[in-house]
C-alpha cells in the first residue's frame, strides 16, 4: 500500500516545525513514530502534502525528572519509557501501560506525543493521563501554551490543538498509592476492548486520594469524576467499589464495533475497573 | 513529485539512493538495493514479516518511510548470515523446524536476533512476549519458540567458549 505523495520536512529545532505548520495550515501534518499516521496515510484516509518529521528535534526528547515533577518530551518512545529506570521507581504506572501498548517493534518507534495529540480514543495514554491529571505544552505561531490532558480532547480525532500548534512536552506530578492499569484486549497489538486505570491512597482505612479513567469506552477519555467522588473519603468495602463500578461504567459511553457490541463493552468495562481498583488497593 | 537523496548504511555498506519522500524503507530495501531478505506481508504493521534493525533496534520498516531512515545502521536478515555460515538463530531453526512456508522467517530471525541481545537468557515465556510483533500462519509458534529458546543457549555457549580462548 502506497501513500499519495507529499514533501518531506526535517527541521531541526521547533521553531522551524512551527513556522512550517504555520505556512501550509492543514496540508501539513507532523509525523514523530508514524505508526499511528502511515497506516491511514496508506489507506489514503487522509490528504497530507507536506510532512514534518520531528526526529530531528532534540529538544523535545527524554525525560526530565525534578524532585516530585516528571516532564517527559513529546518525542520519547515507548520503549525508552519502559526502559527507564528512575521514572519506573517514582511513576511505575507508565511502564505498566506502556507494555500493554502495541508491539516491541512499535514501541521502538511509538511516542508519547503522538499517542496523546493524535486523538484516538483507542490510545492507551490519553486515558493513562487523565488518569495523572497531566498538562500538555504546545507551541505554535502565538507561543507556547499548557492545556490539561482533561481538557484536552473534544472527539474522536478532535483536540484543541490548533493547526499550527506541535505538542512538545507532557509532564505531572508523581503518583503516590496503588495503582494499576488494566487492559482487555483481543490480541497483542490490538486496541483495547476496554481499558481502565486506577491510582488511589488510602490513609486510616480510608481513601484519601483517588483517580480513575477509562480507555476506548467513548469518543474521548474519560476521567471518572463521579466515581472518584464517591470513593473519596470513605472505607473501602465491596459495597462501595460496587458503587465506583457502576458510576464509572456509567460515565462511559461505548460505541458498537468489531470488538463488540454495546452491552458487551459496558460488561467488559466493569470487568477492567474491578480488576483496576483490586490490584490497586493490593498495592496501596 | 521530487525526489530525495537518502544514504544509509545496510549491512556495513554504504547506499544512497534518490526516491519519493512516500517510498517506505521495505520497498526501498527490495527494490532499490534488492536486499529481498524483509518480506512484505500485511503492510499495516502487523505481522512483522518485514522486521529489520534500524540503529540497535526492531522496527517494521513497512511503517518507516526511506526518508526518515536517512544516515541510519540497517541490518538486515542478508547481513546476519549466509547459506555457508549461517547464524546460531538460523542453524537453530533450521534444526528445530522453525519454519514451514518460510514467509515469516527472516521476520522472526531478526526479531529474534535483537530480543536476544536484549535479553540474552529468556525464558519461553519472555520469548514469546518478544516476539509477540511477528505473525506466523503455519507453526503455531511452538517451533519457533524452541529455536529461539536453543538460539539463546548456542550463543551463550559460543560466548563462553570465546571467553575461555581468550583467557
């Protein structure tokens, strides 16, 4: 399968993206692992005559770790996340999803940045940083601007991303408590069929502090706020995880595809949250 | 549409080429220098017949365009070994039987070349994560696993025998 044909960009610092992104407006695209963008380029779902290749930008690559605060660059890979050590220690959460991502040959090419700006609800970190109450850096013509990863995402597809804005960077503090990331999937590689995480703290028989998002259960991720409420300050027994399950499963909004259909999706969902929230409270 | 001049080493040689920015490294691989060693199997990044090592690391270069390969170490399964000295991998899948059609092959083979160099003594459970990226129809995998398994061993015992020489 062949592409339609394009120009081919390497700038070598961000500015030079920008001013590009900003010259062909949305003829152009940027491309950093590609493995999400070359297959719809080949089945020609998507016209792009200019493409920048951010791989020549070292600024916007690797880890920055300081004190409590992790700012990773949007060009780091998965696999260079997995591979971290220091990050491991202080956010274990991400390798965890990490590896539930894809294959070893894509994570050697897939990044962080494109996971998160391209907008599929299917990608495992946009609900992973919901999950982290993550800010996004973006620059464009106007400047360098944060959005939060949950405000971040309109639709399937859609961002606030302005044509002319490169995300460059996503950073958040480092979780403290249990935490776990539970995916369901047909087969390695696939997207998932639902997808959920949770990281919360419990102090005194009580939860003191607790996030929960959702994967692939509506056109956006979705951050559980509902659910997050109700567990919030309580004594965690069955009968309010019982509770948590439903709001969660509630706030989600399936649609019916080759992994399923509706009623299935919302089983599963419930299914991945349990799992999310026991192995949480486990390693609490 | 223009061309791009692209250079990048393969096998330990040299090669520059001119192509459309669209042309993906498999087809530059194939066509352009005829290393036919990368099949081309589902072109979605999937099945990982046309895994090969881009600078240290495994990648379906049917999901890389050329141009984004430009100054990078390519190796290829041509590179590894040759039909009068084949690599450990190769001798040990030609022992264990694993292959049956062979389209996967030089997939596995150097799928398998870096996960043991990344991880040099697995276990079959770890094999079989590591090369959960390539597809194979006809196995079932359970040859595949135990060359891969006898590979990891053959290399390790060269190694030491290399170290006692040297010693």
């Amino acid at each position: 399968m062949i592409p339609s044909a394009f120009t081919f960009y390497k700038p070598d610092n961000i500015d030079k993206a920008v001013s590009l992104m900003a010259d062909f407006g949305d003829e152009a695209r940027v491309i950093a692992g590609g493995h999400s963008l070359i297959p719809v380029m080949k089945q020609r779902l998507t016209d792009i005559k200019h493409l920048i290749d951010l791989s020549g930008i070292n600024e916007i690559k690797g880890i920055e770790i300081t004190d409590n605060q992790i700012s990773i660059g949007a060009m780091t890979t998965q696999v260079e996340l997995i591979n971290n050590e220091e990050l491991f220690k202080i956010a274990p959460i991400i390798r965890e999803a990490s590896l539930q991502i894809a294959d070893p040959q894509v994570r050697n090419l897939g990044t962080i940045g494109g996971n998160v700006a391209n907008g599929d609800p299917a990608n495992d970190m946009p609900g992973l940083m919901q999950l982290l109450d993550a800010t996004y850096k973006l620059s464009g013509s106007n400047g360098v601007r944060d959005v939060k990863a949950r405000e971040f995402y309109e639709g399937a597809y859609f961002t606030v991303r302005e044509d002319d804005e490169i995300l460059i960077s996503i950073s958040f503090e480092a979780p403290s408590g249990g935490y776990a990331y539970e995916k369901q999937k047909r087969k390695i590689g696939d997207y998932a069929t639902a997808a959920a995480g949770v990281i919360l703290k419990v102090e005194n028989n009580m939860c003191s502090s607790a996030s929960i998002a959702l994967t692939n259960l509506s056109d956006t991720p979705v951050y559980c706020n509902k659910a997050v409420d109700i567990i919030l300050g309580k004594e965690i027994d069955n009968n309010i995880l019982t509770q948590v399950i439903e709001a969660c499963v509630e706030q989600s909004d399936p649609v019916a595809d080759q992994r399923g259909p509706v009623e299935f999706k919302r089983y599963v969902a419930g299914i991945v949250i349990k799992k999310a929230l026991t192995r949480a409270i486990e390693r609490t | 549409m223009e061309k791009i001049n692209v250079t990048m080493t393969v096998n330990g040689k040299e090669e520059k080429l001119s192509v459309e920015p669209r042309t993906l490294l498999v087809h530059a691989l194939r066509e352009h220098l005829d290393y036919t060693g990368a099949h081309i199997g589902c072109s979605s990044s999937h099945c990982g017949a046309c895994t090969i090592d881009m600078n240290g690391k495994s990648v379906k270069s049917c999901t890389v365009f050329a141009p984004q390969a430009e100054g990078s170490e390519i190796l290829t399964v041509e590179g590894i070994g040759s039909p009068d000295k084949l690599h450990a991998i190769q001798e040990m899948f030609k022992e264990h039987h694993g292959l049956q059609c062979g389209y996967c092959t030089p997939g596995m083979i150097m799928r398998s070349y870096r996960f043991l160099q990344e991880n040099p003594n697995p276990t079959e459970e770890e094999v079989r994560f590591g090369i959960s990226g390539n597809l194979c129809r006809c196995t079932g995998y359970q040859n595949i696993v135990k060359s891969i398994m006898a590979a990891a061993d053959k290399i390790r015992d060269e190694a030491n025998v290399e170290k006692k020489e040297i010693a």
